[in-house]
C-alpha cells in the first residue's frame, strides 16, 4: 500500500433541504459523487477517505442528504461531496423531484464545484438513466468524470476490454475511466492520484 494521499477526512455538514446547503468555501475545491441509488457512492467516499464516514447500506436509496466531506491533499484542502442516489425505480415522482431540486440547487452558481465523478456500475456499463444523468450535469455546465464501481463482480483478467468497451460505446468523461471495487479496495490509489493532479491542475474558466 501506497502512502496515502487523503488524509485527515471529517464530515463537515449534512443537508437535506436547499436552505441547509452550506456556502462554498474561498479557495475549497469540491468534487461531488454522483451516479443511480446503489452504485457505490457511499462505499467509495468511505475507501477513497480511508475513513467510515458514510452510511452505506444494501437498500437504495439509503443517502438521501447532500453530505459534506472535508480532507486535506497534497493540493491542500478539498471537499467530496456525496449526493442522493438518482433514478431509484420505487421513488415516486415527487421523490425524483425533490432529488432534482436538492441537486440544483447544490450545483447552481456553485463555481467551487470543479467536477462530479460520475459512478457507473462496472457490470452494466452505463444504462438510460446514467446518459440522462450525463446530459443534465453536462447542461448544469459542470465537468464529468467516469468512475466504475463493484469490479469485484467482473474477473479482472476482463476488466481492460469490459472498460475499453464501454469508451467505444461512448460517455462524457474528463478522462479515462478509473475502474475500482470499495470490496476489494483496488483502484483508489489510481483514484486519488488523479484527484490530486485535477486539483493541481489550474481551472480554465
Ligand atoms: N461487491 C461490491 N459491493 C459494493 C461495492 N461498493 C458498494 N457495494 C455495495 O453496494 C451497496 C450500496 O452501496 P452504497 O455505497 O450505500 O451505495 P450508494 O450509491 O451510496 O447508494 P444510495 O445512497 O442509496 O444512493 C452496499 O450493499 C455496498 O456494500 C463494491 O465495490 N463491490
Ligand atoms: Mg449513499
């Protein structure tokens, strides 16, 4: 195991209503995690903060907050930000609603959001739902980056030509995917590596 590059992780707010969202911070990058109910998002804040900070659980819909994370880098202090889940099947209409109108309002004017990770579920590759979540960050004018989940599930001799497959059938991603499993705790020294150049990589607005 690699020395860690994320360290001192805490949760710093957890909001549930438009009014509650805390104000970004001077000079505090955030990256928030987004991607369908279940994907990993939770599971994958908890790996890549080294730190059981998230509530992860089986059912989805389990994060129904906006959720706070605060951890120092080599590139200095940043915020992950872990989002609802989208597109839960069961959700009433009003319950998709209110996801959108956390969500919005979370990305509005928020310029510290320098980019959403995208989660996609490894064994699926990315549904409708996921290239509708792409078209509404992308229309948010925010920047994407792919990150598969639950690669665990595939073996990895295939995990090259599984990805590779999913590039030629096309997303919006900053750059190549990252493949990781939150089980196996593989892919999160890639991961945080990457994090860390972004965020030393000066914005180009
Ligand atoms: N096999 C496997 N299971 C995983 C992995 N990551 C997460 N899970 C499981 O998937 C389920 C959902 O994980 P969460 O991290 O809560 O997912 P989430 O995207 O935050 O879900 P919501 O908050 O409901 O949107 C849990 O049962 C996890 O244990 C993984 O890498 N491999
Ligand atoms: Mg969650």
């Amino acid at each position: 195991m690699t020395e860690r590059l994320i360290t001192n992780a805490r949760l710093e707010a957890t909001c549930f209503t438009p009014g509650q969202l805390i104000p970004q911070g001077i000079n505090i990058p955030e990256i928030a995690v987004a991607g369908r109910s279940n994907v990993g998002k939770s599971s994958l804040i908890n790996a890549l903060l080294g730190a059981k900070l998230a509530k992860t659980g089986q059912t989805p819909g389990k994060t129904r907050s906006v959720n706070f994370y605060r951890a120092e880098t080599p590139a200095g202090t940043f915020r992950l930000v872990d989002l609802p889940g989208y597109g839960y099947a069961k959700r009433s209409k009003d319950e998709r609603n209110e996801w959108q109108r956390l969500v919005s309002a979370y990305m509005a004017g928020r310029e510290s959001l320098r980019l959403v990770m995208h989660l996609v579920d490894f064994r699926h590759g990315l549904l409708k739902n996921d290239r509708e979540l792409q078209e509404w960050i992308r229309a948010e004018g925010k920047n994407i980056f792919v990150v598969f989940t639950k690669a665990d599930k595939i073996a990895k001799g295939k995990w090259r030509s599984t990805r590779d497959s999913y590039i030629r059938d096309g997303m919006y991603s900053h750059d190549v995917p990252i493949v990781t499993s939150a089980e196996k705790r593989e892919g999160f020294d890639a991961l945080a590596k990457f994090i860390v150049n972004f965020l030393n990589t000066p914005q180009i607005s």
